[in-house]
C-alpha cells in the first residue's frame, strides 16, 4: 500500500462505518463524518471520525478517533431534573461500532481499537464515546 495520510486514514474509518450504517449494523439518527463536518446544532446520533497521527515511515503506525455522539436523557435525582448521559444509547451504538470495526479484514492495514471511554460534550447536552484506534499500515 502507498504512504498514506491523515485524510487517507480517516477515508479508511469513514467508509468502512458507511457501510456497516448502510448495512443497518450501525443503527443512528444521525450521519457519519469526518473532522469539522458536524453540524454545530446536531441533537442526532452522529458519528464523527478524525486521525491524530500518523507517521511517514513503512510500516506506518497512527492513533483515529471515532467519536459516538448521543443527546443526553433527562432524569430526575432527588426531585430535580437533569440532564446525564444516555449510557444505554451510547452502549448500543458503541457496541456495534466495535463488532463491526473487529470484523473488517482489509489488506495491507491493520488497526484495533486502543481505549473506549464516555466524555462530556461541555457545550452542549450531549456525551460521546470515543473509540481510539490504532493503525499499521505495511
């Protein structure tokens, strides 16, 4: 396989969660894509992809992240009602992002998902997964 770049990486994820979206074994409401490519506004179930790093020299090696974003729910605690993250969304979605990530074999490439954690979106009431992924390419 030729070098390739951070665009190149995160074409890889964005077409590869595509079609497990088009496969319906990724279930959202909202729309998968890359970097800056979110709507500001989006209350959707949204999948954004974005590479970190990758270096130059063969093999190559980089650090993707997909991010699984989930309004939260509302729900009361101690009579008051707030706003916490949907867990249960995140799971499920997150779930089968893992599964159908793991059951890709594509040649020349390797990549296995590094951390799985749930952040807080501080601007809105929302949570992410993030998925880091990382890459080896021959």
């Amino acid at each position: 396989m030729k070098n390739c770049s951070s665009i190149d990486t995160d074409d890889i994820l964005y077409k590869i969660i595509t079609e497990g979206v088009k496969q319906k074994k990724i279930t959202i409401s909202g729309i998968v894509c890359v970097q800056d490519e979110r709507p500001d506004d989006s209350e959707t179930e949204d999948i954004v992809i974005n590479t970190i790093s990758i270096t130059h020299e063969k093999p190559q090696s980089g650090t993707s992240n997909v991010n699984i974003y989930v309004s939260d729910k509302k729900v009361k605690i101690r009579g008051k009602e707030q706003r916490k993250a949907n867990r249960e969304q995140l799971r499920k979605i997150g779930d089968a992002v893992v599964a159908y990530l793991e059951a890709q074999n594509i040649a020349d490439l390797e990549f296995w998902i590094e951390s799985d954690t749930v952040i807080k979106e501080q601007k809105v009431y929302q949570h992410y997964r993030n998925l880091r992924i990382g890459w080896n390419i021959h």
